[in-house]
C-alpha cells in the first residue's frame, strides 16, 4: 500500500538531506531481527556479535512491528546533515511523556498481546520512566554496535548525500526520486512512497521534506512521521554492497605493484567518495599518511576532490576508475 506525500510551492524550496547516527542505531537493532536485511552486513553482524549477545534488545523490537508503525519519538528526523548522537539522543529524553505513550500504544496494537501485554501495560504505566529505559537502551546499543564504526557509515553516507545533492542540480527533484528508490514515484505535486503498510496521506503544509540516507535501512524505503515530527523519506544509501569490504580484498596486485600497497589500497578504497579521517579509519593508517598518499594521487590525475560541509572529499576520476578495475 502506498504512503502519499503532498506537496505545494514551499514545500519544494525546503527540501533537504540530513544523516543520523541515531537512525543507524535503530535501523541496526531492527536489522538484527530481520534475517533478510544481513545480506550485505554479515561482516558486521560477526564484529557486534558479542556486544550485541550482552544487550536485551527486547524492549525496542517490541516497538517494531513488522511492517507496522515503529515511534517517530525514538529517532525523529535530523535538521541538517551534522547531526550528532548525543544531542538526538538528549532529544528523545526531552519528548512529552504523553507523546510518547500515544505513540508507543500504536506501535504496541501491531505486536502480539498489544498493548494488554504484560510487557506492554508496563510501558504504558509509566511513559516518562519508558522514555529514560529507551533512551539508555539506545546508547549502549550506540556505543557497543554503531559508534566503533561511525567512522566508516558516516563516510558512506556524506558521500551519498553528496552525490544526489549534485545529481538534484544537474536532473531536477523528479528524477533525483526515482535514482533515490524504484518505490519513490513523483506525479503532479505528490510524492508516493510504495511497499508500506497502509494508505496514507500527508499534506507537508509548507515543511519540506528531509531525504535521508540509510546504510540498514535497505532492502526497504521508509516515508512518513506524523506530527509534531518532521516528514522525511529514507531510503538505502549507495554503496552498502562494498561497506565492509577491507582494502585487501579490493586491491589488485598488479596495481599495488606499480603504485605500492597502501597507495593502491587508497585509491582502491574511493568506491565512494570519502575524507582523510574515513579513509585512515577504514585503511587502519595515519591520517597524515592518508593525506600523503591522497595528495600524490591528485597531482598524478588520479583523483580529484571537492569541499562539502567540514571537510574534502576525495573521488576518483575516470583515469583512477580504469586503473582500478584493471583496464589497460
């Protein structure tokens, strides 16, 4: 069933890209009980196994029924692209007990028992007491599956936002919908997000919309957050097949022979575009190494790079890309 989202003249000028770790965070512990997102993230379901073993994550997969509504107050939309855990995270404590009790109480109507379970009249007693128990259990699941990897994710997504920033200037909002997700479709002033649960329509009343990247949110496209929430769409970002690839497995030989290994590994690692500090996160160098070889790498034609936000981002060229499929 489809989710419509109206739009009008306003609404067009607001729209806007944002990232969230916290949305990581829940999209993550979703994943772990959904066997048909770990395809692309085995490698990293292996690394948090043990961390993930020493959480009870029950309390939150209670609250995410499938196909169902999960809160909007446990991750509600970001406002820009640099957001950190910590301040969205010290929103969800501050949310309206009532809020959150309502919202809980439609989640819970899509679970066994509803919210006439035990576990359920138990959050419903006491949603401010329910709202800190979230809240923690949300950081721990931050600190010990999300935040060793931030790094890494965070990279991945700047760059998809990066690159569909640019697409947006080169074909336009229409277009830029489709290349986003085949479940995104755009006709006269409406925005139709397919594959959810349920009919909906939402008239945006001059609040844009927030388009957000998603490395766990994939193979699906989530569209909607009802008021006080901001609207937003988030589907998978680009390059999730390669996220947990090593730079080992990705470098040819051949190339690492005329560059030498961890030049090659650099620009071998550019499948997306990334920063220094990304990069020596993922490559397990020195940053200052990283910038050494990225500087070398530029000045033989091999990469270019652009400022966005913070910090450069460093992309192959077309040159780089041949080398590093190994085209003669």
């Amino acid at each position: 069933m489809p989710f419509h989202l109206r739009f009008d003249e306003s609404d067009l000028l607001r729209c806007r890209f944002a990232l969230s770790p916290l949305w990581e965070t829940q999209e993550a512990v979703r994943t772990l009980a959904r066997p048909a997102r770990h395809g692309y993230h085995l490698p990293w379901l292996r690394r948090i196994e043990e961390a993930a073993a020493g959480l009870d994550l029950r309390p939150l997969w209670r609250l995410m029924p499938e196909g169902g509504h999960t809160p909007d107050f446990l991750c509600p939309p970001p406002l820009g692209p640099l957001a950190r855990f910590e301040e969205e995270i010290a929103a969800v404590r501050a949310v309206d007990p009532a809020v959150a009790a309502h919202d809980m109480a439609r989640a819970l109507a899509g679970m066994p028992g509803g919210p006439g379970s035990p576990a359920g009249r138990r959050m419903l007693a006491d949603p401010a007491r329910t709202v800190q128990e979230l809240a923690d259990l949300l950081e721990r699941a931050w600190r010990l599956m999300i935040e060793p990897h931030w790094p890494r994710l965070r990279a991945l997504l700047e760059a998809d936002i990066a690159y569909h920033s640019r697409r947006l200037a080169e074909v336009g909002f229409e277009r830029l919908l489709g290349e986003l997700s085949p479940r995104l479709r755009w006709a006269g002033s409406t925005l139709t997000v397919t594959g959810t649960r349920g009919n909906h329509t939402r008239v945006l009343g001059g609040e844009g919309l927030v388009l957000m990247p998603s490395v766990f949110v994939w193979p699906d496209v989530v569209g909607g957050y009802e008021p006080p929430w901001l609207p937003a769409v988030i589907y998978p970002a680009r390059g999730i097949g390669g996220l947990w690839t090593e730079a080992a497995d990705r470098t040819p030989d051949a190339l690492a022979r005329l560059l030498g290994r961890a030049r090659a590994d650099v620009l071998c690692a550019l499948d997306e575009p990334a920063g220094t500090t990304a990069l020596a996160h993922r490559l397990s160098l020195a940053p200052s190494s990283v910038s050494e070889h990225l500087s070398v790498l530029r000045a033989a034609g091999l990469l270019t790079s652009r400022r966005y936000g913070h910090q450069v981002l460093y992309e192959r060229t077309p040159l780089g890309i041949a080398l590093t499929a190994g085209a003669p």
